[in-house]
C-alpha cells in the first residue's frame, strides 16, 4: 500500500473531473479498502514553445504547458506482477508488409486499453488513491506492466485470421488493405463485421478511410 502523494491545490479540479468522467463511464468504482493501492499523480501536457527571460534576465526557450494527465504510479504494483512476454509486433517489418498497395483504411480503436475488462478478482489490484477517495479500475487502465502485451494478444485473437493477409494490427491502430478498391472495400467488411461480433468500438474521428 502507498500512501496519498501530496497534490498541488491547483490541480484538484483536474483531478476530481477525471474521476468524476471515469466514474459516469463505469470504468471505475470507489473501494473501501485494498491491500494495493497506487498513488494519483499529474503529468504536464506540454504545447509549443516560448522565450521567457529567467533571473539573468537571460531569455530561455520554454514549453508551454497546455493541461494535465492524470495518471496512476503503478509502479511498486509492476515490480509484483509477473511478467507477461507477449511480442509486440516490429514496426519496420509490419510497414514493409503495408507498402505497395493501392488503397488503405487507418482505424483507430476507442478508449485504448479501457476496452479489455478486468478480472473482478483482479480489480482491486488497480486500486489508486487521490483526494477524492480511493477507487478501483473494472477494465485495463494504461500504467501496468502488462497490458500492452495483454491488448495485443487480444487483438491477434479476434484477427488472427486476417493479419498479415488482409490487415495488420499494432495495439489499437488498425491497417486493412487492397489492390483496388473493391478488395480493399470487402477486405474493410470483413474487419468491421469481427469488431461488430466482438463488441470492438471504434474511434471514427481518428479513422481514414480509401486513402491512396
């Protein structure tokens, strides 16, 4: 158990939405207590950049900081679960299989890891502290060890039979392709009928279809 880290004031209100989002989403739920417990912390988004002058009245380029992500440290969890080797696939092999074809549709997945659902005997592993309370994730946050290679396998499952062939698969960006446009069309299909089957939403806001 880790105990609450002390959080700037300031960023109270950036925390307590986030939770409030995740709890309105079911994502998370508040638990009593937990034999593990992470702490919150916040991590700058960081922008463009600026000149400002320091003490010397020297001008120093600076990165603006646009908001906050709020995060768990799992690590002292990490460091307790085993490890799960589960290969991710190598970028430069996989964009030597994407080349040379005529027509590509890029799909990003929704909500990332959020779509794996956690054990409920596992949930309270997850459990993370902040001034609002203490809460437990009910799917896969990001921050464990092990859930880029949990993802992936999950992903080579329900397209196990199409990757290399027809798609390819890293993490939550998926790749279909064809010769022409009509292959590429039954090819796209076939993909999205498998999300449909398998409950696998999709962000059509990131997505990009017929691109040559």
């Amino acid at each position: 158990v880790q105990s609450q880290r002390r959080v700037n004031p300031k960023i109270h209100d950036v925390i307590k939405k986030e939770v409030e989002k995740l709890l309105d989403a079911r994502l998370i739920y508040p638990i009593s207590d937990s034999p593990w417990v992470s702490p919150i912390h916040c991590v700058p988004k960081k922008g463009g950049m600026t000149v400002i002058k320091n003490e010397e009245n020297e001008l120093v380029p600076t990165r603006l900081v646009t908001g906050w992500r709020v995060c768990i440290d799992y690590r002292k969890l990490n460091e307790a679960t085993r490890k799960d080797h589960f290969p991710l696939p190598f970028m430069d092999q996989m964009l030597e299989r994407l080349a040379g074809h005529e027509y590509y549709c890029f799909l990003d997945g929704f909500l990332g890891y959020f779509q794996i659902p956690i054990d409920p005997k596992d949930q309270e592993k997850t459990t993370f502290t902040c001034p609002y309370g203490i809460f437990a994730y009910k799917r896969m946050p990001f921050g464990l060890c092990n859930a880029p290679g949990t993802f992936q396998r999950c992903m080579m499952a329900i397209f196990h039979d199409m990757i290399e062939k027809t798609m390819e698969v890293f993490m939550d960006d998926f790749s279909v392709f064809g010769n022409s446009f009509s292959t590429c069309l039954v090819n796209l299909e076939k993909m999205l009928k498998r999300c449909k089957d398998t409950k696998l939403a999709l962000n059509w806001e990131k997505s990009h279809f017929m691109v040559k």
